[in-house]
C-alpha cells in the first residue's frame, strides 16, 4: 500500500495546517496523542457535561478541519475529536490493510480511554462518512447511542458524473479552484464551500495520495446495532450515499430510522452541524 503523504515536507505542510487551525480555534481545548494499536492517535477535547460524543471524521479530514461541528457540540457537551489513522492529519500516517478488524480494535481501546477518563459519561459516538464505518465497527456495549452521518460502511459508494468531473481535475491538478469546485459537488444546492475547506482540500490533493471509501461492513458487523440506540442522518443530495438505499440497508441490518437531510449534501457536518448535534443530545 502507498504511503499517505507524498513527502516528507509535505507531511510537515499538512501537520503544520492542522496545528495552526487549532492554535487559532476559539473554544477551549486540550490536545493529546496517545498510543494505539494502530500507532499513535491524535483527540482533541472541548466542552463540559454528562454526556460525551466521540467524533469520527470522514476521509481526508480531521478534528482541526472539523471545527464547524465541535464548536456546536462543545457548546452543549463535552466533545473528544479523534483524527483517524491513515487519513491526512495528527494521527499515524500508516494505513492498516485490514481495515474492518484493525479498526474495531483500535476504536474499542479509543473509548475504553474515554470512558475511564469520565467515569459514568454517556458516551455517544459519531462517525462521518469513513468515520461512520470505524464507528460501526465499535463494541456496542460501550456505546449508549451511535450516530451515523452520510455514512460509508452501510452501503458502496456511488460516484456519479457531476462528483467524477470534479474529481479527476482536483487530482491531477491540485489548486484551489479544483478545491472549490470539488467541495461544490460534494455539497447541497446553492452551499458555497468555505474557504478553509477549500485551501485544506487543495492541500490534501497535492500532498497526500487520498484514499478512497471503505466498502460496507459485513452484514453480522452491522446487525450487532439492532434493537440499540442508532441515528441514521443523510442529506437529500448526498452524491456518494443516497439515501434511499441508506434507508433500505440501515433497516434491514440495524432496524434503524433514517433521517433525510433537505437540500443537504454529503458534508452534512459543515452544511447543518446544528442537525449532528440534536442527534447526539436527543431524548
């Protein structure tokens, strides 16, 4: 398997952007590395309260690109971001060859650390997009509600023209209008992409070697949800999962509701992070 980044000054560039961003992030916050079984893993906290949500970020992002959304939950809980192994970001570089088993183990020993670090917390985990299979792929018993955001571990990714079109052009030539236009296409009608995400995006593509979604979890993976707290959230344009056949799986594995999203793309946690936080803390 290729290594994440391209080189060495180009894993310094990413790293860099990432601390600077988190450097100049307003919300009070600690920042750790601890060790896993896939090496080291960076979490980043805020926020205060009785329950605490674990977020995964989806491919080519992390906590420092999270912001939107941990500035929302840490205004109404006590949020820990973990930046995932093999993505661009805080964490290790190296990428595991079996995902599915390698990442069960590795968020298992990640929320056994929170759950020791708050003793009787309720501990919600939420995973976008990629970080929605690393989330699935977690002990249900140490986790009192799941909540996937466009989630990839539930079905195959769907890559229509429009996002293909995108794509090709931010690969072979990264800059920010290929950024930009890329974001656009992962986006819902009329969202303007920011432009933070914009210049990560450009320096993702020229510095990393992206990888793509992971394919669905096995169908005994998944059914170990059913009859547990699951909250299923899509947009209504997501162009990489569509929600009809989120639906259709996420029933029939979990027996779990589905909610669309309106006029939502795939980066529901930047378009509506309002909407990711009502799931974590609803009754």
């Amino acid at each position: 398997m290729q290594p994440l980044y391209r080189s060495t000054a180009g894993r310094d560039q990413v790293r860099a952007m990432c601390r600077q961003r988190l450097n100049d992030w307003a919300a009070l916050h600690t920042s750790t590395t601890v060790e896993t079984s896939l090496g080291s893993t960076h979490l980043v906290e805020a926020g205060a309260g009785s329950t605490v949500c674990v977020y995964l970020p989806g491919t080519s992002f992390n906590a420092a690109t999270s912001l939107p959304v941990l500035t929302a939950l840490a205004e109404r809980c006590r949020v820990v971001a973990v930046d995932l192994p093999g993505q661009p970001g805080l964490s290790d570089p190296a990428r595991p060859q079996d995902e599915e088993p390698a990442f069960a183990a590795w968020i298992n020993e990640v929320l056994g650390r929170v759950r020791t670090s708050g003793p009787g917390a309720r501990v919600v985990v939420a995973g976008h997009s990629r970080g929605a299979a690393a989330a699935a792929s977690a002990s249900p018993d140490l986790v009192d509600r799941l909540v996937f955001v466009s989630p990839a571990g539930l079905i195959g990714v769907k890559v229509g023209v429009r996002v293909l079109a995108a794509t090709l052009p931010w690969l072979v030539r990264p800059s920010e209008r290929t950024a930009a236009r890329l974001l656009a296409a992962m986006s819902g009608p009329g969202r303007r992409p920011h432009p933070d995400a914009v210049s990560w995006m450009a320096a993702v593509a020229r510095h990393t070697r992206t990888s793509g979604a992971p394919g669905p979890l096995g169908r005994t993976a998944l059914a170990r949800w059913r009859g547990r707290d699951v909250i299923v959230l899509v947009g209504e344009r997501d162009c990489f999962f569509p929600p009809d056949a989120v639906r259709r799986v996420a029933q029939d594995t979990m027996g779990a509701a589905v909610t669309v999203l309106p006029r939502t793309g795939h980066l529901a946690v930047d378009e509506v992070p309002s909407a990711i936080v009502d799931a974590v803390l609803a009754v």
